[in-house]
C-alpha cells in the first residue's frame, strides 16, 4: 500500500510492504473442516485459519468462520467465485470481499484521508480527532490542465491534432510530441498536489495517454513513475432512466478532480475533504463516487468498528405480506393536495432534515426492525405491523446522528460571515446531499445494511408527523393550503396564534426540529398538466425578503433553451412586482406582453442561434430508435461524423425543422453549428408557449392560447412591454456572444509535478 503525506515541505512516499487482505467465509459448523482442506489446495490461497467473527448486525456472539488469506490482492475475487460456486451460490456466505483496498487500509490502522497523522517506522497515529468539526485543510496547492485540440468536427476526438496546452498560466504550444513533453517538464516544474481538470475522465485524460502511447513520450501526471489507472466507462439502468458513468484516471500520489464530478461542482474542495474524512474513501475515489457510495462506506466502517464481517452479496428478499399490508406499507410520504392559483400572505414550515432524523429518532435500521429482542415490548410503526428495537442502537442511528449533528452546527456557522464561510457552506452542502441519499438507500436493492421494510416504516412516521403538524397548526387558527413530505403552507385565519408559537408547539410535540422558511408575499401553486388537479411539487413564490422560490418550472431544468429561460426570468420579474394577490393579477397582461415579445424576436431572427439550443438526454442506442425524433436524428448526424453517443449521455441540438424527415435538415447538433442557421420559429415558439403555461395556466392562459395571441404580434413594440423586459434582446445578443466564443476553443487544463523523490523518512507527520 502507498500512501502520500503532505506537510508544509511538501509530498512525501510511504510504501506499506505487509498489506494481506483477507475474506471470510461462513457454513454450517460441521462442514467447516471439509470446505478448509478443499479450499487449502488452491493456487491462489496462502492461509485459511479458523476464527469466530459476528456476520450480522443482529448477532450477540461470534460464530465460526474460515479466513482466506490469498497469496496476492488480485487472487480475492477469483478465489470468491470459485468458493461462491463451489456452495451452490447458497451454502457458502462470503463476507470482505469487494471492500476498497484503501478503506481497509484505513480502518485497519485508525487513519482517514486529508487528517493530519503522524507515522513513524510502521505505525500510523491519528494527531485530529476523525470526526472533529472544525479541523485545517491542508494548503495544497492546485493546478487546472487546459488542452487546446483542433476539431474540424465541432467536438474533439481522440485522433485530432493537438494544437497546444496550458497549465494555469503557462501557455505551451508546437508540435504534438513537444507539447506533450512540454506539459510533462510544467508539471513536474510546479510539482501541484492538486491537477484539476474540465471533462478530464472523459476526453482529456484519456487523449493525452493516446496520444503519449503513439508518439512515445514518457508523459508522467501523477508522481510515481506508473501508468494512467483507469477505469472504463459504462451505461447502467437506475431508478428509471439510464445513467452513463464515463471513465475514470486516478493518479498516482496526486489528485486529479474533474470540476465536474458532483462532489467538486456542488461544494467544492471542502466539501469533497469533508466526505473523503467521514467515509474513508480517497478524495480521488470519492470525488467518481454518489453521496450515497460514502454513506454506504461509513457504514462499513462502523460495522468494522463494531467486530461485524460485511456481507458480500446480500441476498435479503423482501418479507412476505398479505395484500392489505402490502398496499398499507407500500407507500410514499404524505402530501396534501395544493388549491391551484395565487395565494397572499402563507407561511412555510419545513422540518429540518426530516427522514434522516426519523431514522434516528426512532432508531430504524435493518437490524433493528423487527427484532427478536422486543416481541412484546418494541416500539410499534403507525400503520404496519412492525416493531423497532428498544434495546440497541441500530448501524443506521449512530452513522446519522453525527451527520445531522455536524450539518447543524456547520449550517448556523456558514451564516457567519468571516474567512471560513465558504468552507463551512461546502460542508454543509455535501452533508446536505448525504442526508438525502441516506433514506433511498434503505430501500435501494444494492445497499449493504439496507431492507425495503425499514424504507416502509420511515415513509409510516412521515405520514403521521405531517398530519399531526397539520391537526396542530389548525389548532391555533391556522388553514393548510398545501403540505409535501416534510413541508407545509398554511394560512392564517383572523384569530391565528403568532407562527413561532405554531413552530414550537410542532418542534416540541413532535420532538423534531422544524423552520420557518419565510412568509410569502404571493405564492403560486400549478396544476397538473394532464388532470388539471394541483401538482405536488409544481409551485413558484415570492418571499417578503424579495427572493423567489421555484420548483417545477422550466427555469429549474437544464434542458431549456436559454432564450426560454431568459423570457420566464424576464415575466417573474415583471410578476415580483406584485405584493399581494390581487396586484399580481394585475400583472399577468404585462407578463404575456413580455411572452409575446419574445416570440416576435424569435419570428425576427433577433436571438443568436446558439440560444435555442435544446438538451436531450439518450435513453438508447441509435440502432434501437425506431422513429426519426429529433434526438435521433441528432445522433444520426454525430455518427455521420465519427462521434458515438452511451445511452446516458446527452446531446445537444437545435430543431431546424420539426417536421423533416432528414436528420441533417431536422436538427443541427450544437456543436456543429455555424452561426448562420435558422431554426424553426413556430416550434419554438410552442415550447415558449409550453413555458408561458407552466407559470399561467391557473389564471386560464392555456398552450393553444399563448399561441393565439402570438399569431398576431403587430400590436407589439420596444414601447409596449414593461421596462424590466426591454433588455431581454442584449441579453440574448450577450449570451448568444459568451456562447459562440466558448465553442471556439476546447477548453481543458493542464498538470504538473514535483522533483525526484527522496528516500521516505522513518518518521513524519502531515496530511493523508
């Protein structure tokens, strides 16, 4: 195992020769004998010794187990299949198969990624505590690697030339071969800790070790003399849709993060630091990684703590029910039906990380649900025919309650203004995103402690806590407009009790915390497109401090045309205007005028081209589209010019014309695009129309009327539409300029590295 320690002079090697995974297989006790002399016999295993080790969470005592000591890392998988099979994939339980050589590591010897630590002659000491809440990041010092590729395809592919480079500010062009050498003597010159890069595992990466591979050129990124590790791409099906996961290049003895990774983009290097901590899991591991992989790692490492072995592939089928308790427990939180239209003056409440703290609260977890322990005595779910164990703290409780304990203090902190505010709003925002997860992964398939009877019983409390909100708020006068999972908007009648005292009375009865967000001055509540019914998650509202809240609209997606998106802002604009509910009716007119407009600039070829550019996510391969849709055809006209597109992946395109049967007159792909192009005005101008209905189909303004009205522009002018709507055509001339410039070049980022190593020191302290 190599590990690098970095302190203020610099990054140092430490090599750990005596790295022996092991795996554990459990059987019925008398058959343990004869499945060690079987297993004794194979190439790939060094050792078996009998040890008792507990393989659930429920287990009070150890039972026998054999532990496989294979004669190299790489034989743990193999040797797993053979004895997998050699069970009839039943008899044989495996346990420590598939955990990170990293995460063992770790856990074995107390340590955990950016901490400080000491190690002298063998031996890790931790010198911060693991779950310290205001701990130091550690300077290191970051470099972005920038490629410069000649696309005469519009998008650039692994056997375009390579036209330069640029690490930070240095700027390094000529030949391919003097490039590459160029980028390694940077790196190494700089010698960064950090080499970031834009859509590295996805292109840059991978090109640069093309192109090093065919022109010779010993390119070194990482700091050991090694290879690029890679891990290949794939597509996979998840929750619905079809998700592609591009390759990853790991470095050796630097980070490579790709800014667009997910822990990176959302909260940036603090809270990546803050995730790799908690979970164990390298920053260069974590960064490829969900939130949820990490809360799934912090799981094992408490089971680790706790002396449990971990499951390798768990085969817990969901618990057989009768259809009345399947149709009781098979359910989701609870949500009020919203009455569609403006309303004036409503307050939101909305409890504060509300699943995560019923799973602590209530200590749900998959060993506790149920358990043998408290037949009689556990503390029974609303509606099911569960109980939770009153005796012992679930894995699920004591992995949450530091999490939500930590979000608190770093959610009040980041509030403070002062030199740590960004940091603290990092962490806080990755904890955000790992508190979310946690409740998905008791009912996701996959999870190693989850089980779809402890997903039931958290959705059993949630229902219940958001009607006792609701028979509480009404007791002090109060009406429930609307109410989704852990949120509600209520009314106040003429004898209302103040909000806070509704807030307290929530918080202390129910015993979970639970906030104000705000008071509004007009809130919006949308219907259903196809039923006409109130959506539960459709909604756009102005607070009394003047800032918005949206959900559902086209502003929210990231598939919108930008000049859609410009418009919607442009009318909600003209709509803040608007205190109360009647003055926001007032308004509406003045909104389509801002609508209409826009479709006149459509119809006048006054928007750059780049601003209609529509994103589409692929959900198949080309071969399998039956029908020529204009993602079809996009993807015709990038295969037309050597590109492949993963189901998974999206495409970006402009509709040329809706209704031809030509992939190259139907559609032009973005990245193709001229600049001269015209696109359809009149489907544009439906989805503008789509848009305008999103925000005023309760005031009657339907797709098919907006159209109507925009059939007939002529009464529409400069003069005629509200002041805040007159520089929509600079800001589509702005962004269609922003735009245009960045196609121009492929932007990527550079690395660098450091000298020759030294022999490592016996002793040292610094950040893992």
């Amino acid at each position: 195992m190599v590990l690098w320690l970095w302190n203020e002079r610099g990054a140092h090697r430490i090599e750990d020769p005596r790295v022996v995974p092991t795996f554990f297989l459990h059987a019925h006790p008398s058959d343990l004998p004869s499945i060690r002399r079987r297993i004794e016999i194979l190439d790939g295993v060094q050792e078996v010794r009998d040890v008792s080790k507990r393989i659930a969470l429920e287990d009070d005592e150890p039972r026998p187990v054999l532990e496989i000591v294979p004669r190299h890392y790489r034989d743990i998988r193999g040797l797993a299949h053979i004895l997998d099979s050699n069970g009839g994939y039943v008899d044989h339980r495996l346990f420590n198969v598939d955990l990170r050589f990293s995460q063992r590591y770790a856990i074995e010897h107390d340590i955990f990624p950016m901490g400080l630590m000491h190690y002298a002659n063998g031996v890790w000491r931790a010198e911060e505590e693991h779950f310290a809440l205001d701990y130091p990041l550690p300077a290191l010092r970051k470099s972005l690697l920038d490629l410069h590729v000649d696309n005469p395809a519009g998008i650039p592919r692994m056997q375009d030339r390579l036209l330069g480079a640029r690490v930070d500010e240095v700027e390094i062009d000529g030949d391919p071969e003097t490039i590459l050498k160029e980028i390694d003597a940077v790196v190494r010159s700089k010698d960064p800790d950090v080499l970031m890069t834009d859509g590295g595992d996805a292109f840059l990466m991978p090109y640069l070790a093309a192109k090093a591979s065919e022109l010779g050129v010993n390119l070194q990124l990482g700091r050991d003399p090694d290879r690029f590790a890679g891990v290949k791409a794939k597509s996979y099906f998840t929750y619905g849709k079809i998700v592609y996961k591009p390759g990853q290049y790991i470095l050796r003895g630097r980070l490579h993060l790709d800014r667009g990774h997910f822990a990176f983009r959302e909260s940036d290097f603090a809270g990546l630091a803050e995730l790799s901590r908690l979970s164990t899991l390298t920053p260069q591991e974590q960064a490829r990684l969900t939130p949820g992989t990490a809360f799934s790692a912090m799981q094992v490492n408490q089971a680790y703590h706790d002396g449990c072995l971990v499951v390798w592939k768990k085969n817990r089928p969901e618990d057989f029910k009768d259809a009345e308790n399947l149709l009781r427990g098979d359910r989701g939180g609870f949500t009020f039906e919203p009455e569609v239209g403006v309303h004036e003056g409503l307050y939101e409440l909305d409890f504060s990380s509300l699943y995560p703290s019923i799973m602590v609260k209530y200590n749900i977890s998959a060993e506790t649900l149920d358990c043998s322990c408290c037949t009689t005595d556990g503390l029974s779910v609303p509606e099911l025919r569960y109980h939770l164990c009153t005796r012992r703290v679930g894995i699920v409780g004591r992995v949450l309650k530091p999490l939500i304990e930590r979000r608190r203090y770093y959610k009040k902190m980041k509030k403070e203004p002062g030199p740590l505010q960004d940091i603290y709003t990092g962490r806080d925002t990755i904890l955000k995103w790992t508190l979310v997860t946690s409740f998905g992964y008791q009912g996701y398939k996959n999870a190693r402690f989850g089980r779809i009877e402890c997903h039931e019983a958290i959705n059993a409390y949630a229902r219940n806590i958001l009607v006792r909100t609701m028979e509480i708020a009404e007791s002090h006068g109060y009406e429930v407009v609307h109410g989704i999972v852990d949120s509600v908007w209520l009314r106040p009648t003429a004898n209302a009790d103040p909000i806070e005292k509704v807030r307290e009375h929530i918080a202390g009865s129910i015993g979970l915390p639970i906030e104000l967000e705000g008071r509004y001055k007009w809130i919006v509540f949308l219907p259903c497109k196809t039923t006409g019914v109130g959506a539960l998650n459709r909604y756009y509202g102005l607070f009394q401090d003047d800032e918005f809240k949206l959900r559902g609209i086209e502003l929210r997606k990231h598939d919108t045309p930008e000049f859609i998106n410009i418009c919607q802002e442009a009318m909600l604009g003209e709509l803040s205007l608007a205190s109360n509910a009647a003055e926001f009716l007032e308004r509406i007119p003045k909104a389509v005028d801002i609508l209409r407009w826009t479709a006149k600039c459509v119809l006048d070829r006054t928007i750059p081209v780049h601003q209609f550019i529509l994103t589409k996510s692929v959900s198949r391969a080309l071969p399998e589209y039956v029908v020529l849709t204009a993602t079809a055809a996009a993807l015709k006209q990038m295969e037309k010019r050597g590109f492949t597109v993963e189901p998974g992946e999206s495409v970006r395109y402009v509709l040329l014309d809706a209704r031809a049967r030509n992939s190259e007159r139907k559609v032009r792909v973005a990245e193709f695009l001229q600049g001269d192009e015209e696109p359809d005005a009149w489907e544009y101008i439906r989805l503008l129309c789509r848009s305008g209905q999103t925000l005023l189909a309760p005031f009657g303004y339907t797709e098919e009327k907006l159209a109507r009205m925009c059939e007939d522009l002529s009464d529409i002018s400069i003069a005629s539409i509200p002041e805040q709507a007159v520089t929509i055509q600079e800001d589509y001339k702005s962004i269609g300029e922003s735009r245009s410039r960045a196609r121009g070049g492929v932007g990527y980022k550079k690395p660098w590295r450091m000298e020759t190593e030294e022999d490592a020191p016996d002793e040292i302290s610094g950040d893992l």
